[in-house]
C-alpha cells in the first residue's frame, strides 16, 4: 500500500515536472519586450529585402523595399515600384542629414526633418521595436514561429492607420511581417521581409549622396521628363468639384493647373519633371504617397512620378486630408 502511494507520488510529481519545463520554456510579454531592446542596442547594421502591399486605393498596389542600417543612424531605404523601375526613390540619412533621391532624374531633396524618429516606419526594425516599446497597452501572441505584438502606431499625418501587427522571429528577433491596421482592423498596408541579415558588410560610399546617385545613372537608363504627358485627376476630393483647369506652355513642355473649389479649396499643378542643379531644402515632412514619396510641409505637398511633378497646395485641407487627395491621384486613370 505505501509502495503505490509512493509511485503515485512520484508520478504526479514528475506530471508536474512537465508543465513546469513547459512553463519555463515559454517567454513572456516582459521577456520578449527586453529581448527586442537588447537586439536593437547591439546590433552593428542589418540589410533587409521586403515587400509592401497597399490597399489604400481600388486596386491593391505592390512595392519592393530594400533597407539598409548602420550603426550611428545610418539609413538607405530604396523603394521601388514593381510596375516601373526607373521610378526608384531613395530615403537617405547620414552625417549630412535626410535626403530622398530619384537617381533617374539626378533629383535630390532634403529635409529639415527628425525622421525616422518622428514618425512609425513599418519596413525599419528599429521603429517597429519602439513602438512596441512605447505602447504599454500592446498585446501580446506567442505562436509557433513567431512572437506577435499589436500595437498603437504614431502616423501623425494619417489618424486612419491607428494599430499594427508585427511578427518578430523567436530565433533572432527580426521582423517577419508587419499589418498596419485601420480603425476596423482591416489591413491597409502589409510588410512581409523576405530577407533579413544582421550585422553585414557594407563598402565605403554605401551611405554617401554622391556614390550613390553615380551608381545608379549606371545602373538604370535616364529618365527623361514628360514633355507630353496625361493629365491625373483625384479621386478623392475632400467634397470639392473642379472649377478650373489651365494649361500653359513652358520650355519643358505643358503646365497644368487644376482649381479645386467648395468647402475646402486646392490647386493641384502638374508639369515635366526637371533635374535639379543641386539639392533642394525642404522644410517638411518626408510623406508615403503609396508608390512615390512626397514632401509635406504645413499648406503644400510635393512629389514625383512618372516624368511628371505634382504640387498640392491649400490652406484649407489638413495634412491628412492633402495625403489622401495626392495618393488618390495615382490610383485612377486618366480623365
């Protein structure tokens, strides 16, 4: 009798021996949190290849991102549109300051900004890592691959995209997708890494303006400006109708002005995009259009494609609002 209680002892003991090998093997919320912090603080760079799809207009749209990072705030961040190539931009940060580059029109722009401080940036490791950091009402899955945290974004020109899903690898940390939510929690745009190495190589010029517009005029054929072009229409006007369109003549081609009226009034100018002689100071904000990159200041926005400038200007629409009537601009066709 005093056998079998012993064996039953032992038996539940060792039962519970199990669970709490189990217990110990999975980390919790807190853990994961510092094992991130740690990750981000000493790692020396990293070189990451990813996908973005945006489905924000009416047809979902596909880019490719390549990020590169090196310690002392470092960034190159090459976005390129699937459907056109030659439309390659180039977020740059190094001692000099914030650039964005369109190497196929020897453009560059900088800016007086604190990005990518000032705003979350769902394809930078070191943002999606803050974010978490800063919400402490995230929460929190432990799946089978991955550690998963939603958390509040901090995209203060966009109050539409409030939350986001990040998948974080339980091997190494890095990323492995990110979902950036809208109020309902459907997702509006989605990053998937495809590649991700830490700690890399990188050759001397890999961060400086200059080498890298170079390398690029050779790798990619010119871009001319658009001397004749299609004029774009918004599709989203903030309840405004087009009063006026305009079209002058200039020695780069066709001008054109479109006045919007209503409640809230704007001009949108469209003309032949014309290479810059040397880097033009914007006072701004470096804004995602969905497939270009824009300038956003406090009453214009400013951005390239296809050949083509584009000037938003208005004292009546918010940020927000000059964001969503740009990027719905390259969602239509032509008029």
């Amino acid at each position: 009798m005093n056998m079998l209680i012993k064996r039953g002892t032992i038996g539940i003991l060792l039962l519970c021996g199990v669970f709490v090998l189990a217990a110990c093997g999975e980390k919790s919320q807190e853990d994961v949190v510092e094992e991130l912090n740690q990750a981000v603080e000493e790692m020396e760079g990293y070189k990451a290849e990813a996908s973005m799809a945006m489905n924000t207009g009416e047809e979902q749209q596909m880019y490719s991102i390549q990020t590169w990072f090196q310690q002392d705030d470092f960034y190159r961040v090459t976005l390129s549109n699937n459907e056109d190539e030659k439309e390659n931009q180039i977020i740059l940060k190094n001692e000099e300051g914030v650039f964005v580059l369109t190497p196929a029109l020897n453009k560059d722009f900088k800016f007086q900004t604190e990005w990518p401080d000032n705003s979350s940036q769902p394809y930078l490791f070191q943002s999606l890592v803050k974010d978490v950091l800063a919400d402490s009402e995230a929460t929190f899955e432990n799946t089978e691959d991955a550690y998963v945290f939603t958390t509040k974004t901090n995209y203060q020109s966009n109050n539409n995209l409030p939350y986001q899903e990040i998948h974080f690898d339980k091997k190494n940390y890095t990323p492995q997708a990110v979902k950036v939510l809208d109020n309902d929690r459907q997702p509006l745009v989605e990053v998937e890494f495809n590649e991700f190495e830490l700690d890399p190589g990188f050759d001397e010029g890999d961060f400086q303006k200059e080498s890298i517009m170079e390398t690029a005029a050779v790798a990619e054929a010119s871009t001319e400006p658009a001397s004749s072009y299609s004029v774009l229409y918004p599709s989203y006007t903030a309840d405004a109708e087009l009063t006026e369109e305009r079209e002058t003549d200039t020695e780069s081609g066709k001008r054109v002005l479109l006045n919007y009226g209503g409640e809230k009034n704007f001009t949108i100018v469209q003309e032949p995009a014309e290479p810059l002689g040397s880097p033009q100071t914007v006072n701004g904000d470096i804004v995602n259009l969905g497939s270009v990159v824009g300038a956003l200041t406090s009453n214009t926005l400013e951005w390239h494609a296809g050949g083509v400038d584009y000037t938003l200007a208005s004292d009546d629409l918010t940020k927000e609002e000059m964001i969503d009537v740009a990027r719905s601009i390259h969602d239509q066709t032509t008029k």
